[in-house]
C-alpha cells in the first residue's frame, strides 16, 4: 500500500503565538460588563455589570396530554412476548 496524498486544507495556518495577539481575561470582562449584544436569542440583550452573566428571557409553557397519548396510558403498558 502507498502513502494517502495530502490534502490542501482551505483554512489557512494557524499564526504562531505572539505577545501582542495575547488576551487577558479580565480585560475581556470589564470590557463586555454592562454590554448591550445582539445575539441568536434576541437582540439588546444585558451583560450584566455585577457578576458578567448574560441576562436571558424565561420561556414557561404548559403541556397536556393529547387523546391518543391519555387512551395509549389508560391502556396499561405493553406486554413483552417471550419467542
């Protein structure tokens, strides 16, 4: 068996690590602190200033049990046939 050829990737090289491209985390979170982001969940959306979490809508639903799901329960549960 031969070599596999290598493939040319279409991402380009990683830069090599540089002092300058350094990013300190606590420059990042005073930075985003109090932020107002557009984000897949909506738009203006807080980065709360006090503990840096994202401040997200709540989403509370009720569920009942359709007709065919309460018939299925009130059926009992399905007997296993021995083979």
């Amino acid at each position: 068996m031969g070599r596999r050829p290598q493939l040319a990737s279409p991402f380009p090289a990683p830069a090599p690590p540089s002092s300058r491209l350094h990013v300190k985390p606590g420059d990042v979170s005073k930075a985003l602190s109090g932020a107002r982001l557009d984000t897949i969940y909506g738009p203006g959306l807080t980065m709360r200033a006090a503990d840096n979490q994202l401040v997200l809508p709540n989403f509370v639903g009720r569920v009942n049990a359709s007709e065919a799901a309460s018939s299925r329960a009130a059926a009992g549960p399905a007997r296993r046939q021995r083979r």
